[in-house]
C-alpha cells in the first residue's frame, strides 16, 4: 500500500470546490502529529486554514509558487519553535510529507509551498507575511503551507524508467551494481 501511494502521488495544483469533510481534516491533523522528531522534541506546531478568504491571502504569501492555494479547500501551514531544535527543518519536512502521504491516501491532492527563506516582496519575507495574516508568535518560524484539495487535474505517476538510478550506489559511493 506504500509503494502505491509514493508512486501515484504527485504535486497537485489544481482543486475542485468541494468541501473536505471534517473528519478527514482530523485524520489530517493526527497525521501530522504522528511525524516522528528528533530527539522527540517535537518542536512544530500547525495552523489549519478553512477560511475562504484567509485562503485567499494566504495565496499572496510570495510571488510565484503559492496562488494555488486560492483553490484549495484547506491549507496547512507548518511552523517550528526554532530554538527547541537545531534540525527543526528536518521534522518539519517530515512532517510535511506525511501530510501530504495522507492526503493522497484520503483521495486528497496536495502541494507543497515553501515559504522559510523566500520573499513576499521587496521588504517583507513571507514567513512574515503569513505570520502577520495568522498572528502566528514571533517565536515560531513558518516552514512551508501545505495546499489540499479534491484534484481537479489528473496527473500520471513518473514511470520508473524515468527515476535516476544513476544516483544510487552499494556499500560506497560511485559503486551503483
């Protein structure tokens, strides 16, 4: 069942104005909470976004590579206590991939939009922007949103004839039989 959803899933962008029931949103949420940290720090902490025209805003968090979310039903935002872990970044990506590994079980589409070292224009960064639309604390860092949504695009998995398998190698580097 793994293998089938890390082959299927792919970055949607694209969503159809349905509603995500309740319950699947909840699924959603011990999902996140299930991601391992390190050290079982578990410095993350996550805004679940259904508003409509919070969506919408969050949508403008930076130039390119966030208006999807203006279609999407939910947006996750994940954000970090920076100073309770040096790898922060490490359990928040973690994090995020079992989101959306959830999402494609659920039937969901999902994107991720990185939104830590990007701009929302000239002066102001976009963690910034996103913590100013959510009043998310000065002490926590915003990471990446994670867009969901019912597909309204259908993409092929990447057949495996195309996976690099180049970049593997045995016992030491270079050595790929």
């Amino acid at each position: 069942m793994f293998m089938e959803l890390i082959q299927k899933r792919r970055s949607i962008r694209k969503y159809k104005d349905r509603q995500i029931p309740v319950e699947t949103i909840e699924k959603l949420v011990e999902a996140a909470l299930r991601a391992p940290s390190s050290r079982s720090i578990n410095p993350l902490e996550f805004v679940f976004v259904t508003d409509r025209n919070t969506l919408v805003k969050l949508s403008e968090a930076k130039k390119h590579g966030s208006s999807f979310l203006r279609q999407a039903q939910l947006g996750i935002v994940v954000c970090a206590d920076t100073e309770k872990s040096d790898v922060w970044v490490e359990d928040a990506a973690i994090a995020c991939i079992f989101i959306q590994l959830a999402a494609e079980a659920f039937g969901l589409g999902s994107c991720w939009i990185q939104i830590r070292k990007r701009m929302h224009d000239q002066e102001k960064t976009a963690n910034r922007f996103v913590a100013e639309t959510l009043s998310v604390p000065t002490h926590l860092s915003v990471e990446s949103i994670i867009a969901v949504g019912y597909p309204a695009e259908e993409l092929q998995p990447h057949p495996r004839e195309d996976l690099q398998f180049e970049k593997i190698s045995y016992n030491r580097y270079g050595d790929g039989t």
